[in-house]
C-alpha cells in the first residue's frame, strides 16, 4: 500500500461571530467622544453610573419583558453549558438595573435614584444595517418611592433629546403616548382583541399568538399583512382613567413649556411588557428601517412585580452604534494625534534619541519612536504614518550642538530648538 502524502492544510483563520464588530483603533476616539460627552452630560442630571454583569439569571429577563416579547422569545442568547446554565446574555439595562436595586435595598439610600449605564447588549437578532447581535447602550433609569411625576418623565425625555442633541444627532423626531395604568392597559387590550377580531385571520402567525398573549404588539408588528389589518384600527385613548389622561395632558403642557417638539403616536406600543403610562421614542429618517435611535417610558410595577418594594421608574436607552450611523461628519471630533514622534539619524544617536522621548513622556507629551534606525526618509515615513503632528530629530551634528530638529508636519516648517527647552516649546505649541 502506498503512503498517502497529505500536504499540510494552512489553519483556518478566526472570524468575529456574526453581528458583532471590532471597534478598531482608528473609530474608538469616536466611542470614548460619546461615552465622555455622555457622563458629562448625566452628571448634570444627578444621574451616577451603574455596572451589572453582562449576564443575569435568565428567569429575570422572562419575568421582566415579558414571555411574549421577541427579546425573550426569539433573541435571548442562553449560555447552555457549564456553570452558568439557566444564564442569559442581557439583552437590554433595565431588568439588571431594577434587579441590582432591588438586591441592594437602593431605596432606602435615597428618595429617588438616578443610575446611568453605558455597556455592550446582547440580541440573537438577524443582523442588518443599525442590528446587530452585540449593541452597545447608553441608558438611565430614575426609581424610587411616589416618584410618578410628570415632571419626571418630561425631565428624561428632554435629557434624552439634549443627549442626541449634544451627540452632534440632528433632524431626529421625538414621538410620545401613553399607555395608561396597568388597569387602563388591560382594558386597551380587551378593545383591541374586540376591534381585531374579525380580521384574526389575516395576521401572521406570530401576531395570531399575541392576540391572546399579548395584543398590544399586533400594533407595531412589520409583516405587510398585519399593518393592512392594524391600518384601519385608528387604536385612541378612550380606555385611560381620568388620572391617566390628567398625567398624558400635564406631560405634554410641561413638554411644550421647555421648548420640547414632540409628536403624539397613539399606536406607539413598546416591544417590552413593563411599560404604564409613558412612553416614547426617537427615530432619524436616515436610519432605514431600523430608524430608533432611542426609547423608553415609565414602568411603575417592575419593581415589584420582581419582588421589590411598589416604587416607580422611568428611563430610556440609546443605542451607540445608531448614533454613530446618525451623526453627520461634521458633528465627528478629530482625532486624537500623537503630538511627536523621534527620529534618530543613526545607531551612535539612539541611546539620547531614547532618553528624549522618555523625557517629554514624562511631561505628558505623547510621542513615539521608530525602534530600528534606518535611512531618514523611512523614519519620515514612519512619522508620517503616525499622524504626528512634529518630528523631533536627533542626527550627529544636532547632537554635538546640543539640539534637535523639530519639524512641523502641517506646516512642513522646520526650527531648530535647544534641548533643554523642547519640552517647554512642544508645550506652547498646545
Ligand atoms: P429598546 O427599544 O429595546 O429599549 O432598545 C433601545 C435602543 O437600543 C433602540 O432604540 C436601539 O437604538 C438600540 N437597539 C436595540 N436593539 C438593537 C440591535 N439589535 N442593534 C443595534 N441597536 C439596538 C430598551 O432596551 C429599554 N431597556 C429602554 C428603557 C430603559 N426603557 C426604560 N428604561
């Protein structure tokens, strides 16, 4: 029998799982701009940040938006093996937040707590333009005891609108509702079946199971089919309690008194169950058809349908990855530029070219190095390449004078500058 002789095959290389991206070095300036604008911003609000595990018990997720929901339902991502069976990746802040609140006895500290959360989010969703499996989310949530005001509401939308605003997002839309009470909630949802029930049968099969489950979502459900049946509802507001109707009507007088421009959806219903009362969203047309940048609402019984004491809550979240798709190039910073980059001419000078470089890092001046001496033009490439803003070069005659020659890159200027004073002069220079 002849041997086989198998060549070698060359490994496979890794690649990142589906829906999810590397932010690389030459975008992450544009991450840290929004995180760093953002908790500046919360600040000011009195919001305090607030880190939970990426993964939670997936029972809290179930209980906290709902069975029904397609987060639950169809996007949950299940750790299946070793310890943390039974876990889930979060695939929103909400339910962690209420669940660190409530663990940690928060409402006894203080009379309304304002957490704040930015952090990577989890969806088994199909990936497409502004989707993806691993998202990232800026959110806030306001909990506390007799907090159900709609100063408060109004207070986090129009934060919300500040924070896209601040984020350079222009030309978004601002579209509130309510959806009353719990009570108020399950008498809508009575109206709903009785209006939706001769035309059952035209819904997908999935709206034909939240017919009974959870009706509200046949509202905002994207099949051409069930829009067609949900088109001719025209879904009002006549199942909300006087006091539902008081709180909508005062939100709304408090959001026109801030200079707030909103528009009235009545058929905006939320894809998560905790929802009472408020609730809105913000879209940018340039989007396509995952146009929501943000959203949210008051949920005043998550709490204690998890257990927790009866408080109330609001909040909302953006997601990072659609502001970026958002912000026009004009409302992009620039980049952070390494400030110097050393040159030295040859091996003789590279022991001084080191010892200044170290030195102006110790004065806080970012610079780098070429470590391998090789002809000037190289070097220069190299310089340029790092997007420098000078060139600090040392060559035999700068050094036996006791200088460096320190090239503007913009400019293309060149000075020659003493070095004891190159720290203060790449100082100046700002
Ligand atoms: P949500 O509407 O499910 O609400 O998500 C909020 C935002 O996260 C969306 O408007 C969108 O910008 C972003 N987002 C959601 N899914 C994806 C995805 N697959 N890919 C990219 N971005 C995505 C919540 O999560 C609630 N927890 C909001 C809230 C806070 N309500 C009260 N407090």
């Amino acid at each position: 029998m002849s041997k086989e002789i198998s060549t070698p095959r060359a490994p496979q290389v890794p690649r990142i799982p589906r829906g999810t991206s590397d932010i690389l070095p030459t975008e992450i300036f544009l991450w840290r701009d929004i995180e760093a604008k953002a908790r500046r911003l919360l600040s000011t609000y009195n919001f305090q940040e607030i880190r939970t595990p990426v993964f939670e018990e997936t029972a809290l997720f179930k209980r906290s938006l709902g069975q029904t929901s397609d987060v639950v339902n169809k996007q949950l991502l299940e750790l299946v093996s070793g310890k943390d069976e039974g876990c889930a990746l979060r695939p929103e802040g909400t339910a962690s937040v209420v669940r660190s609140y409530i663990e940690n006895s928060l409402d006894r500290q203080q009379a309304l707590t304002k957490l704040f959360y930015l952090g990577p989010m989890f969806r088994g969703e199909r990936p497409q333009k502004g989707r993806s499996r691993q998202f990232h989310q800026i959110g806030v949530e306001a909990i506390g005891p007799n907090t159900a005001t709609p100063y408060l509401d109004a207070e986090i939308i129009a934060l919300n609108v500040e924070l896209l605003r601040t984020l350079g997002v222009r030309d978004f839309r601002l579209k509130i509702n309510t959806l009353g009470s719990a009570q108020d909630k399950e008498s809508f949802s009575g109206a709903l079946r009785k209006a939706l029930h001769a035309d059952a049968a035209k819904l997908c099969e999935d709206c034909r199971d939240r017919f009974e489950r959870n009706v509200f979502r046949i509202l905002d459900c994207k099949n051409s089919g069930c829009r067609a049946v949900v088109a001719g509802l025209k879904p009002g507001h006549e199942h909300l309690s006087e006091e539902s109707r008081a709180y909508y009507v005062r939100l709304k007088e408090i959001l026109k008194n801030l200079g707030v421009e909103f528009e009235e959806v009545p058929s905006l219903v939320r894809g998560l169950d905790y929802y009472t009362h408020t609730v809105f969203e913000i879209t940018q047309p340039s989007l396509g058809s995952q146009d929501a940048i943000s959203a949210g609402g008051r949920y005043n019984n998550l709490v204690a349908q998890l257990g927790g004491p009866q408080v109330d809550a609001v909040g909302f979240a953006c997601g990072v990855e659609r502001i970026l798709l958002a912000m026009p190039a004009d409302a992009r910073p620039p980049q952070e530029r390494l400030k110097a980059y050393v040159v030295a001419l040859d091996e003789h000078v590279f022991p001084k070219a080191f010892r200044i470089l170290q030195q102006l890092r110790g004065a806080g001046i970012a610079g780098d190095i070429n470590y391998k001496v090789s002809s000037m033009k190289s070097q220069m490439r190299s310089a340029d390449k790092s997007g420098s803003r000078y060139v600090v070069i040392l060559g035999e005659e700068e050094d036996k004078k006791g200088v460096v020659a320190l090239k503007d890159m913009t400019t293309g200027e060149q000075q020659e500058v003493k070095e004891d004073k190159l720290i203060t002069t790449l100082s100046d220079k700002g």
